[in-house]
C-alpha cells in the first residue's frame, strides 16, 4: 500500500469514527466482524505496546479472558524469540507512521511442529494525527481448515512445505524436495521465492534457527545438543549459520537475553 493511499485509507477511517461518534455508537462493535472470518484474529494495541483489545478468535489461542489480556505486552503472552520480533515490528510502525503488510511469523505449537502466520499491522491515529497505537490481523499461513492457503493445499510446494514442517530437525536436501513435490528444481526454487521470498534451502534454515532460539530461550541445554535435535550438521555449522542470520552468536544471544 503506497504512502499516499495509506492516507487516503486514514482520511476515510476517520470519517468512520467521527460518525460513529456523533450517532453514539461504539466503533469498537466493528471488531466483531472478525469474529465470524474463519481463522482471522484482530487485536488493539496501545502505545505502550500493552493490548487494549483481541477478537474472540484470539482468545483460544492465548487462553486467556478479555479481562485477564488488558494490558498485558508479547513478553507476557509469548516466547522471548516471537517478543522481540513483534516489539521491533511495533516500534518501526510507530517511527515510520506506515503499516507493515504480509509479515510471515514462524510459531512453534505443543507438538514442536513450525506453524507460520500472516499478520498485518497498522498504525492508528488521533484527532491530531499522533499515533497512539497500533491494530493488526493475524491469519494462518498454513491451517488445515483453510484450504484456500496456498501452501497447505495439496499442490506441489504445499508438498514440500509439510515435508520441512515434519522433517526440518532431520536430513533434508534439495533432492528430497523435487522427488516429494513432483517439480523440478528451477521450478520448486521460483515457487519458493514468490510464496516465501527465500529459496527452499534458506526456508529450511530459516526454520531451524527459529527452533534453536526457543531451545535458548526455554532449556539449559548445550549448544552442541541444540545443534543436533535442530538438524544442523555440527555445533561449529549451527553458530556460523545462526550468526549469519541472527548477526550474533548463539552464545551471545543467550547471555543477552538473561539465559546462561
């Protein structure tokens, strides 16, 4: 969405509050319509990055009640690792006063399996044009009861997405891909850029390093062991990989973040 439009989008919403206002009506009434969007959560934040608000669609999801939600932040709600993403992407809304569309978040469920979501986050404005919180959607990038996403469809990369889903912490080379989707490589490359902006290798990558940095965050457990139960060839391989991603070591990231 261009800057302009953006703009144009504000203008339009606040004519939609000021007569919401002068009729007496509760604006916030229009968060119920995303109530009945199969597998759309809708939530408020306010500046201090506290929740003001979440449909009843994200209530399952964080177990919580709207009572016990007010106020709480992402380092209350989530692992440090999905906090601090959410805080940076909060903090560059509120500088840049821009939204920020299509924002692929990798979550871990019960079982240890990746499940990756779609949010879209805007900033929202006062009457003075301040902004003084955000309001986003998050939407499931791969639910098994919305088969209109893509990847989870029956379809070639869909194949090959649930074959890293099951198998990221074991082998996986480019060969095991092509012969599970059915594609070729030049094919299974381009249909992996345009769904994730990656190629399947770096996906694969970008999954286990997502899952090292729970393991940091939540055990006391060797490198060398999260090394292993995360797919990676060895510890020296994980800390050059992680590094290169993460732009600091393993260890650091650790000791930063109080676990040691």
């Amino acid at each position: 969405m261009g800057h302009e439009k953006f703009n144009n989008s504000s203008k339009s919403t606040r004519h939609i509050t000021e007569w919401f206002e002068k009729n007496q009506c509760n604006s916030l009434c229009v968060s119920g319509l995303f109530d009945d969007l199969p597998g759309v959560s809708f939530f408020i934040k306010d500046r201090e990055h506290r929740l003001v608000m979440v449909n009843e669609g994200f209530l399952p999801r964080l177990g919580l009640s709207q009572q016990e939600l007010f106020g709480k932040t992402d380092f209350d709600l989530f692992p440090a690792r999905l906090a601090e993403h959410f805080r940076r992407d909060d903090r560059d809304i509120f500088e840049s006063r821009k939204p920020k569309l299509n924002i692929l978040e990798l979550v871990f469920n019960s079982q240890g399996l990746p499940d990756w979501y779609l949010t879209n986050k805007y900033p929202i404005f006062n009457d003075r044009a301040d902004v003084i919180g955000l309001m986003g959607t998050v939407r499931p990038y791969g639910d098994g009861e919305n088969k209109e996403l893509k990847w989870e469809r029956d379809d070639e990369i869909g194949r090959a997405v649930n074959h890293i889903r099951n198998n990221f912490r074991g082998e996986i080379s480019i060969s095991d891909l092509v012969e599970v989707s059915g594609i070729p490589h030049r094919k299974l490359h381009r249909g992996f850029v345009e769904l994730f902006g990656t190629a399947p290798m770096q996906f694969i990558t970008r999954t286990r390093i997502e899952a090292a940095c729970d393991d940091l965050l939540s055990s006391s457990k060797k490198l060398s062991i999260i090394a292993g139960e995360n797919g990676f060839y060895d510890q020296s391989s994980f800390t050059q990989l992680f590094r290169r991603q993460m732009k600091i070591t393993p260890l650091k990231y650790r000791k930063q973040r109080g676990f040691i």
